[in-house]
C-alpha cells in the first residue's frame, strides 16, 4: 500500500502512521517529496484491510494499492528515478555510463593492459570476472581471489570503478572488499539466498536479466535486494535465449524502455552477450543508447584470439575506442553525456 499524505501534513502525523504501520507489521519506506510525503507499507498482501483503516487518520490523504507484485522496485511507489551512486559516478541521470573489460581476469598483463585502454577511451567502470560460472565445469573458472586483487591494481592505477560477478552468499563479503559494483550474473538471477545476501550489504548491485526470464521476474529478483534494506540496485539486460541460432542471444531493446515505465531503477545494456558476435556490439550499443539505457557494459579483451572465455564476442582495443567515438554524438542526441 502507499499511504499518500496531505500537503502540508506535519512531522508527528507522518510519524504516527509511521508507527500504526510498524504495528500492522509492515515495512515503512517513506519517501519525501518536494510538496508532500508518501509512505509505502510492504509486507503480507492478507492485511492489506487494515492498511485501508488509516484512510481516517488525521494527515493522510489517501491510500492506495500497489497493483504491482514488485512493490519497491514499482514507479506507483517511487515516481523519480532512482540514481545509483559509484563514488563520483551517477547512473541513472545525465551521465551515461560504460563499463568495460575483459570477461575475465586471466593475468597482470592482460587486465592492466585492458583497464588504461579502456580508461583512454572514456569508460569509467572496469569489469573483470574474477568468479566465473561456466556452463561446462571444464571451462576457466576464474581466479577468485587472485584476480580481485588484480582488479583492486587495476582500479588503484586508474581510478576506475570496479564490477564483478560475485555467485555464492558464501562469498559477498570477500568481493565486496575489493568490488565497487556486486554483478548476478543471468544464471543466477534467481539464486534468492545470494540475492537476499545482496540486500544486506552497501554496495550497488548490477543485475543481469536471466537466459529465459521475464521482465516480471526480473524485477521480482530486485525486489529481494530492495526488501533487505539495500536500494542500489542495477538493472541489465543481456539478452535471452530465443530460437535464434545466428546469435548467442537475442538482446531485447524493447525492454529497456518498458523498464523505465515499470521501474524507478536505472537499466543498462550488455550486446556483448545479447548478440555474441563481434560486428554486431556497435549497432547494438548504438541502439540501446536511443531506446534510452543508462549505460552499456562491454567485454574488451587486447588479444580476443587467446582469451580463455568468451574471445568471439569480445572487442579489440582499437574496436573499443572506436565504439566510443561513434557513440558520443548519439549520447548527447540524447541529452546526456559521456
């Protein structure tokens, strides 16, 4: 329910809905706005009856269901967007924001060679996997610690950003002393445990749509971390699997702009795994920059023919810094900048 307070309701009013909502047993999240307050009560649907009794009480104004299944993460709750702070970075508002690297962390040389090239191009995040799920258990698995210490070199030398993948609640803690950005990869989307582990921790949270979920679904999966208490929370499409054979996915632009009428949070795009094919991550970028995302994360790798994952659909440096000049104009069409 949102509890829509009259203008100009005072500070005790709003405080003591703030308590009937607390005894009903809810979650209060007020949220304060330039003319008037609202307060959302989330909690258990079957007590919605009393939720309605506070109709009476001196200082609201209404209250009103929230029709969608995604409470925190529904604009009928928040109204303005929702900007994720990454120390002086802003996602979600004019600043459009790119994070790149390699898929995953495989020596010093390859991720500082990648992290200043990607640093003189314009990006301002590296991603690096130094956890990697892999769909054969034969595959790189990554460095795990190793590899966080070299992004932690990486960012030290640079100034970037760091995003990467954490996958078990077992290990949150330990990536989140080097990460500035916790990534769920698409595979676990719906690991709850990790999600809910996420939400406890003061980090931004880099959420990638999974290979066969919906919209709903996905922002479902960011309820979770929003309902413990963490708001920092990034949503990614990446692609889903279709019966397209020509690509590895096929990267769903329409999303991107559905998700900002269904949600306050910020959306970035991946054509690197929404395509799977070199040629076809600029078009892509370019066109995830007019339907209106608020950043693209791209694999670069300075010698894709050895990377140990994910080569093909990676780009060389040079077709890095490329892909930032030829989106630049795109970016300030827009009315934002890069």
């Amino acid at each position: 329910m949102v509890i829509v307070m009259e203008k100009g309701a005072t500070q005790a009013q709003i405080d003591h809905v703030c308590d009937r909502i607390r005894e009903m047993g809810y979650d209060v999240h007020p949220i304060v706005g330039v003319e008037r307050t609202v307060i959302g009560a989330i909690g258990d649907e079957r007590g919605k009856a009393k939720l309605q009794a506070l109709r009476s009480t001196p200082g609201v104004e209404n209250v009103i269901p929230i029709l969608k299944p995604f409470k925190l993460a529904s604009r009928e709750l928040v109204q303005r967007r929702t900007t994720v702070r990454v120390g002086e970075l802003e996602i979600g508002n004019q600043q459009f924001v790119v994070m790149a690297g390699p898929c995953s962390v495989e020596n010093r040389p390859q991720i500082m060679t990648t992290a200043r090239a990607v640093k003189r191009a314009g990006a301002v995040i590296l991603r690096g996997g130094a956890f990697k799920p892999r769909t054969s258990p034969y595959s790189f698995q990554g460095l795990e610690e190793e590899g966080l210490k070299l992004l932690q070199e990486a960012k030290e030398e640079t100034g970037l950003a760091i995003v990467t993948e954490v996958m078990a609640p077992h290990d949150v803690e330990l990536v989140a002393r080097y990460a500035d950005i916790l990534q769920v990869g698409a595979r676990n989307m719906q690991n709850f445990s990790l999600l809910k582990q996420l939400g406890q921790v003061p980090k931004p949270v880099l959420l990638k749509r999974g290979l066969a979920n919906t919209l709903e679904e996905l922002l479902l999966s960011a309820e979770y971390i929003l309902s413990q208490g963490n708001p920092q929370v990034i949503l990614c499409e990446r692609g889903i699997r279709t019966i397209e054979r020509y690509t590895r996915n096929t990267l769903d632009l329409s999303a991107v702009p559905l998700l900002r009428e269904l949600t306050h949070l910020p959306v970035v795009v991946d054509p690197s795994h929404g395509t799977g094919v070199r040629s076809l991550i600029l078009p892509m970028a370019k066109a995830a920059v007019a339907a209106g995302a608020d950043g693209l994360l791209i694999e670069v790798h300075p010698n894709p023919e050895e990377a140990f994952s994910d080569g093909d659909q990676s780009l060389l440096l040079e077709q890095f810094e490329q892909l930032m000049r030829v989106i630049r104009p795109y970016v300030e069409l827009e009315g934002r900048q890069l």
